[in-house]
C-alpha cells in the first residue's frame, strides 16, 4: 500500500483541538518530547517500513514557507 498523502481524518479539526490540548501547559522541550513520542507510537502502529521511509521523504521536502504547486 503507498502512503496515502489526501485527507484522510474524519474530523481533522477535532483532532487539531486535541493535539493542541495535549500541548497546553507544557514547557517547549516538554511539548518535543510529546511530539517525538506519538511519532514514534504511530510509527509503530504503522509498522511498514517502506511506507515510514516514503513519510519521512514526504516530510521532508515539505517545509515551512514552501510554496504549494
């Protein structure tokens, strides 16, 4: 299966408010630490390593300030 890179949350702003809330009152190396915990919870959920080898390329030549075509 290729990594799916479309919408595909059902309620994805319900689920922003919940990573948000998940952040609330944490110190920033607090919050990168929650941040590379649930990266690597969902990896492992994921499990395939060529689909976690295509997301970290995605996720790479995305970057902030990139213009989308």
């Amino acid at each position: 299966m290729p990594l799916n890179l479309s919408p595909n949350i059902p309620d994805p702003d319900a689920f922003y408010d919940q990573l948000l809330l998940a952040h609330q009152g944490l110190s920033k190396a607090e919050s990168d630490a929650l941040n590379a915990r649930l990266i690597l919870i969902l990896a492992n959920h994921i499990g395939a390593p060529d689909i976690l080898r295509a997301a970290l390329e995605a996720a790479r030549l995305e970057r902030p300030g990139d213009q989308a075509s």
